[in-house]
C-alpha cells in the first residue's frame, strides 16, 4: 500500500511539474513576443493583414532577430521610407533564420520599432515566411530568404499564394545577386521603389 501511495504521489507530482512548466513556458513566449503576432506554422494572419492594407502600398519584410544587418535594414525602412511616405505599411516578420535566433527576444525588435503605428510585427519560428519566398523570389541559395524587403502596390490582394512583389531586394551576398542591396544603397532603391509604386 505504501509504495502505491509513493507511485501516486510521485505521478502527481510529475503531472503539476508538467502543468508549470507548460504554463511558465507559455508565460515566456508571450513575453519574449512582446506585441508580434506569432504565425504558428501558418501565414493566415499574416494574409489578412496584408490585404486589409489593400488600399495602402505596402512593404513586406523578413529579418532575423538575431542578425544586425536586419536590424540596420529595419531601421533604414522606418527612417527613409516611413518618415517620408504616410501611406506605406510595413508586415515586419522577425524569423528564427540563425542558429542563435531562439535566444533573442523578438519583442526587443518590435519595441525599437514601437512609436511606429504603421509597422505591423510577426514572429515566425517554423520559418513559413520564408518558405512562401523561396519559389516566388527563385530564391538561389540553398538557406531560406531572409533579410529581404518585399514591395506592392496597393490594389494587389493575397488570395491563394502570396503574389509577387513590384520590386524586392535583400541583403544576403550569397544570393540574386541583381537583387542585392544594403546599407545607403538598398535606402535608395526602396526609395526610388516606393516612388513608382
């Protein structure tokens, strides 16, 4: 009987230590997320944002949290493209595309961005987004796009697949080469992008 009452006890005590650890690691994500909306393995909400902007030419980007260069691009679309177009909207999809992106904390991301009510953020752990981009861009390195600034026109709906961009660029040497941009280069070509839309 004694040892049926030590079994017991210990199977619930392995249930509550399962129960907590469940809930603290829920606890954690939401606030590691901060405001980014998590895609959970499904670009749905990512969809419907973009076409509720339907009216507004928008910029869709995927950046890695971990990666400076993103980081540097990020701010480069919120200084020379927000600052100076009031109708642009931004999708900002922080995506686990480095080892160490598991580490970092996307709402740090999201908050140097915060003052920016037209900047929308997701978080993407299972790497959707970059999915999504490898056929549509004829992304030619063997890793997912990421890092990449992804331009439309208003009027341009996302029905079944996402459509193809007016204009895109990244800033991954190893790819497209005719596509690569970065630092005061890639403000001027989002610049003259945004400026034909």
């Amino acid at each position: 009987m004694r040892s049926l009452n030590r079994v017991l006890l210990t199977l619930l005590i392995l249930l509550a230590a399962a129960a907590l650890a469940a809930f603290l690691r829920a606890k954690g994500d939401s606030h590691r997320l901060g405001s980014a909306t998590d895609l959970g393995g499904s670009l749905e909400s990512l969809r419907a944002e973009f076409n509720s902007s339907v009216d507004h030419p928008r910029l869709l980007t995927v950046l890695s949290p971990a990666c400076p260069v993103c980081l540097a691009g990020a701010e480069t679309v919120q200084g020379e493209l927000l600052e100076t177009d009031e109708d642009l909207r931004v999708l900002a999809v922080w995506m686990e595309a480095l080892p160490f992106d598991i580490t970092r904390n996307p709402a740090r991301r999201v908050e140097t961005f915060a003052d920016e009510p037209r900047m929308t953020h997701f978080y993407d752990m299972q790497q959707v987004s970059g999915e999504a981009l490898q056929d549509l861009l004829a992304w030619e390195d063997e890793s997912l796009p990421w890092d990449v600034f992804l331009l439309y026109p208003a009027g341009v709906t996302w029905d079944e697949s996402l459509p193809e961009p007016a204009a895109w660029f990244h800033q991954r040497e190893e790819a497209n080469a005719d596509h690569y941009r970065t630092g005061a280069q890639l403000a001027q070509a989002l610049r003259g992008a945004v400026g034909r839309l």
